[in-house]
C-alpha cells in the first residue's frame, strides 16, 4: 500500500471491482471474475502500470539518429553526471562565487560556446524557435525583415517561420522567388524601416533544379553597407568540422553573420535548448528583454549543456557525444554488431537476416543525406510485420523498429552497445 499511495490503491481497487460487478452484469462467470486474488492482481497491474508513469526509456532501433519523438539527442556521460550533480543539491546558478554576490544566469556555458565558434556572446533559451522568437521580437517588433521566399520554411512541430514572425511583431518581407534569389533582390528591398535579413538554413528539405541563392557572406556585406543586420536560423546547431553532414557555427560567425540561432539537442549532442551566438551588443539586447524572462533554461538544462561543450572542447565529441559517436561509426563496426544480433536471435527462434540499409541523420538535419549501415531484417512465420513491429514496441523496455520493404527491420547504428545484448536475448513470440 505504501508503495503507491492509498489513494491510488483504493482507486485501482475500486476500478478493478467495477468492471468485474460489470462483467457479472454482462453475464460474465461471477466465479472467474470476482474472486480476491484477480482482483487484487487487476488492481496491481493497474497501478504497477500507472506507476511507470508515460515518460519511458525506448531502444531506438530505427536508425534515425536525432529522432524528434524519441527525444532527439540521447546525452554523453560528463552532461548526464552533471545533472546529477547539479540536480541534487543548491548550485550557482544566479551566484557569483568570487563576488559572494548575486550573479546571472545567463552567462552560463556562454564561455565555452564562444571558444568552440568564435562568437563574441552567446545565450540560451528553452528551444531554438524560443530563440527565434526572442531575436526577431527584441530586434525587430514593429519592423521589416527580409527572407527570401525560398527559406519561407516549416520545420515540422508546428514551426512556421511566417508565424514566429506574426507572434514576434515583426512584419515579413519576403524577397526572390522560391527557387531563386538574388543579391540584388535583397538589396533592393532594404530600406529605413528593414531591421533585420534573416536566413533561415533549409534543415528538413531541397529545393533542387533551376535554383539559386546567393552567398551567406555576400548577403552579410550587402546588408552590413546598408547598416543591417543579419541572422541566420542555422537549425542543426553543429560545432564539429569534422561532421560534414551540416555546416558549422563557427563557418557562419567567420562570415560575418551578426547573430545565429541554433537548437542544442541536434547535431550539437546536448538538451533541448535554443542557442543565440554572435555580436555582444545584440546578444546584450536579448538578455535585458523581457521575453528572456520567460524563455530561460533551468539549472539542468546549463548542466547537461556545459557537459555536452566541455566534450567538444576537449576534443573528444567523436567518441563520447552519442549523437556524433552514432554518426561516425563506421559501417562495418555495425556491421559486426548486427551479425552477432541476427545470429542470437536466430537462436531465440527468429528468421534474421543482415542486410544493407541507409540510417538518417534526422531532426530535421541533413535532409536527404543518410549514412549507410547494416539492418538486421527480422521475421517470424504466421506474423505480420505490423504485428511484429507492435510486438517490439510492447516489450518492458520498448524496441522502436521501422519497417522497410514490408519487413521489421533494426538498426543498430542508434542502439547504445550497451542494449544489443538485452535485443540478443529476445525470444520469438509464439
Ligand atoms: C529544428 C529547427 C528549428 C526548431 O528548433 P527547436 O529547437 O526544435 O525549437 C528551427 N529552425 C530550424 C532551421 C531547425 O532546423
């Protein structure tokens, strides 16, 4: 009883002793229905369900690496271990230690942003259409900013960037057309009342063909000699050249880009969180908003992302930001992984197969761009591959499948090493 609490219990008792009083009124057998210990074992299953609560880990076998649903970017060990830290405890987040004073949240991790991209400030918010929202809200209510119309983008969620401009204040101009767009129809369009030129990086799709933008750095100068500022809506968030999957921070700093906004739990590895780096006199105005107030991050959040830059900036994301580590396994180590699977699973009774396959990087990302892997394509006689797939699912621990070609397939290039021995250890349904 005290395990779950006796409100809950005497509910779940009460539920469990309704429904068989309604099974009895349907005609049911009193005799199999309302004995004690199915009762008791109804109410126990209820409240052990209950008591799961709907927020649960899931085996992501889809092979989509930063997978929206399924909670983007899993964290490294340093950025989970200082949320503990962090978490169980008082900690300096609105304390100056060396002042023994009142500080500011809001210059946590802007060190480490700023050394990983050559920013001269950086802040944080809960998400990067937050920050979009606290950009174009404090640097152009009221005014015009110029996008071209083929960056007019959903990004998916419900993240339009016409509404974000409509909820900002800002009225939207849109220049070019959504193939091409020139310099010329920007500077065109610049004028006294233009506040801003946002570009906003096409994460989620191409526009292929007869098409033409012209250069971020191109842009910068057109709008620079006209005293414009310019942001770019950079998405993915990636800091690692090494990743060619999406262009970099510190590739839009270098050309000269005033303020760029970017989520924290895509290509970066980190929490959700939405990231503004670039000029420290608009980084300044950002802060004094009163937006910021209601968009700022939580210690755990300043945790989890100090631990995912400390990461970077020791060099190291390659092998401890799971995000980056997924994304730089070579096929062949998941190759490997999945031979040894398909060959356990067909112990447990399954038909497994390893076949060649494509993961993605996701989250709106790289769109189109995938990586190549190995799948394990698994089947059981008299199943469906829907049924199977749902099977997976309804584990004590979910397995997340895809089905591709009209089988379930898994792919191992999302699953933490640490979790292929627990999926070697499934048995066939039967
Ligand atoms: C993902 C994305 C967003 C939304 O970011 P959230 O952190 O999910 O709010 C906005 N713009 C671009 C270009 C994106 O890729």
């Amino acid at each position: 009883m005290t395990r779950f609490g006796a409100a809950a219990t005497t509910a779940a008792l009460r539920a469990a002793v309704g429904s068989a009083r309604d099974a009895i009124v349907r005609g049911d057998d009193a005799s199999l229905v309302a004995v004690p210990d199915t009762l008791l074992a109804r109410a126990a299953a209820t409240l052990a369900a209950a008591d799961r609560g709907s927020l649960v880990p899931v085996v992501n076998a889809t092979g989509v690496v930063i997978h929206t649903n399924l909670g983007r970017a899993p964290l490294s060990a340093r950025a989970v271990e200082r949320i503990g830290e962090v978490a169980r405890g008082y900690a300096t987040l609105e304390y100056d230690l060396a002042r023994g004073a009142r500080g500011s949240r809001a210059v946590h991790a802007e060190g480490l942003l700023c050394a990983l991209t050559g920013a001269e400030a950086a802040v944080v918010v809960n998400n990067n259409a937050a920050a979009m929202l606290l950009v174009l809200g404090a640097l152009a209510r009221g005014r015009e900013v110029l996008i071209s119309r083929g960056e007019l983008v959903e990004i998916g969620g419900g993240f339009r960037v016409p509404d974000v401009m409509t909820q900002s204040g800002a009225s939207l101009r849109e220049v070019g057309t959504t193939n091409r767009t020139r310099l010329s129809d920007f500077t065109a369009a610049i004028g006294p009342s233009t506040a801003l030129v946002l570009r906003v990086h096409p994460s989620n799709f191409r526009i292929e063909g007869f098409t033409e933008q012209p250069p971020l750095a191109a842009v910068v100068d057109a709008a620079h000699a006209a005293g414009v500022a310019v942001v770019e809506d950079l998405g993915s968030g990636n800091v690692d050249a090494g990743s060619p999957w999406e262009p970099t921070v510190q590739a839009s700093i270098g050309a000269g880009v005033d303020l760029v906004a970017v989520s924290g739990d895509k290509m970066l590895g980190g929490p959700q969180a939405g990231i503004v780096l670039g000029r420290k006199a608009l980084v300044e105005r950002l802060r004094a908003h009163p937006l910021m107030r209601a968009l700022r991050v939580d210690k755990l959040t300043y945790a989890a992302l100090e631990g995912t830059l400390l990461e970077h900036r020791a060099g190291r994301a390659h092998d401890t930001v799971p995000v980056l580590r997924m994304l730089h396994t070579p096929k062949a180590a998941v190759t490997a992984r999945a031979g040894a699977l398909a060959l356990a699973l067909r112990a447990g009774g399954w038909q497994a197969t390893v076949i060649d396959g494509e993961s993605a990087i996701g989250g709106g990302s790289a769109p189109g761009v995938t990586v190549p892997t190995s799948l394990v394509q698994l089947a059981c006689p008299g199943w469906s591959a829907d049924r199977l797939e749902a099977w997976l699912r309804a584990r004590p621990t979910p397995v997340i499948a895809r089905i591709q070609d009209g089988s379930v397939v898994l792919d191992l290039r999302t699953v933490d090493p640490s979790d292929d021995a627990s999926l070697a250890a499934l048995n066939a349904p039967r």
